[in-house]
C-alpha cells in the first residue's frame, strides 16, 4: 500500500513538472528587445554646451565598432523609403545602414546610423543599443581610411508615431552621430515594435 502511494506521488510530481514545463513554453518571459532600462530617457537630450569641434570631409562609413555592447558591423548605404528612413535587409543580422541624407560621420551636422533590434531569427545588430551609457565610445572607420570616434551623450526612447525628426536630424555646428533602432512594446497585430531606441553622440576625435 505505501509503495503503490509513493508511486502515485512520484507520478503527481512528474505530472505536475509536465504542466509546468508545459505552462513554460505556451506563456515565456517578457521578450527582452520590449524591456526599456530605466536609465533610457523619454525625453530629447538637453542643448550641448561642449566646445566647438570642426568637422572633416566627407567620406562615407564602411564599418562601425561600438566596444561595450559588442558591435563591429559592416555599414551599407540606406535613402528614403515610403516617407521614412530605410534599413538594412532583414535577412543580414549584423548589418548597419546609414542614411545617405545625413551628412557621413565626422563632418558638422548630424550623421544617422540604423540597425535592426532583432529579426524572428534572433538578436540583431542593434539588439543592445539600449543598454548603451553616456561616455561610451562608438568608432566608425570611413571610406577615406580615417576612423572618427564618437561617445555617447544621451539614449532616448520615443514612440514611432511621435519621433523627434528635429533631435534626431536637425541643424546642429558641431559633428554628431544618431544611431537609431527599434524597441518597447511590440504590436502582434502589426508585427512591428511601437517605439524606438536613439542614441546621441558627439565627436571625441579622429585618426
């Protein structure tokens, strides 16, 4: 009688890691590319108040190298797509674009890189871009040669539908880059994230 008991305990307990194994699959964790940290502000950076820096020629960037999250990507050349910014093929995981209408790294204005989160596949390029932290470096080496090295100043989180056209891409003197890339809440329904990641950058020299 005890040995037919502790049978059909083991049986309960083995049943019972089943449907919890079972609950596991069908209801997983929250996706991590939706979790924003807190140190990621809403709001645009504050105006800059660094000394003037001049900018170089322009020369198109071939790779860019971002150390504390471990990037080392190729840079391809990305235009205007139905109204907004293009973006690398999905299919290439650890691919950037830049976008030709901004000017190339290292020259006065804003320079603007994009990169995917992730794919159904898994994590792309830009999958750690949040966690990037003000003083971080970013490097991007050109076409001419030359590497221009950027450092972090700011990560914002913004709605797609309200993005900061002017932050992100408006007049500034000094030589800037914007890395850009999806994330927060994803729309099932649409199969496309509800926000987006961007991080500011200043130039901090050049070889």
């Amino acid at each position: 009688m005890r040995l037919a008991m502790r049978i059909g305990a083991v049986l309960l307990i083995l049943a019972g890691l089943a449907l919890v194994s079972r609950a596991l699959l069908i209801q997983p964790g929250p996706d991590p590319s939706t979790i924003v940290p807190r140190s990621v502000s809403t709001m645009p950076p504050p105006p800059s108040e660094r000394a003037h820096k001049s900018g170089m020629q322009a020369s198109a960037p071939v790779r860019i190298i971002i150390p504390s999250i471990n990037v080392s990507a190729p840079v391809m050349i990305v235009g205007a797509s139905g109204g907004t910014v293009g973006v690398p093929p999905l299919s290439i995981s650890n691919l950037t674009g830049w976008y030709d209408r901004s000017v190339t790294p290292g020259q006065n204005g804003s320079s603007l890189i994009d990169g995917h989160v992730d794919t159904k596949a898994g994590p792309s390029v830009f999958f750690n871009l949040k966690n990037l932290r003000p003083g971080d470096e970013i490097r991007i080496n050109r076409e001419d040669g030359s590497t221009v090295l950027f450092r972090v100043t700011w990560i914002q989180v913004v709605s797609k539908a309200s993005f900061p056209w002017h932050a992100v891409l408006g007049p500034v003197s000094d030589p800037e880059l914007r890395l850009v890339t999806c994330g927060g809440p994803f729309d099932y329904r649409t199969g496309h994230y509800l926000d987006n990641i961007v991080v500011y950058a200043h130039l901090a020299g050049a070889t």
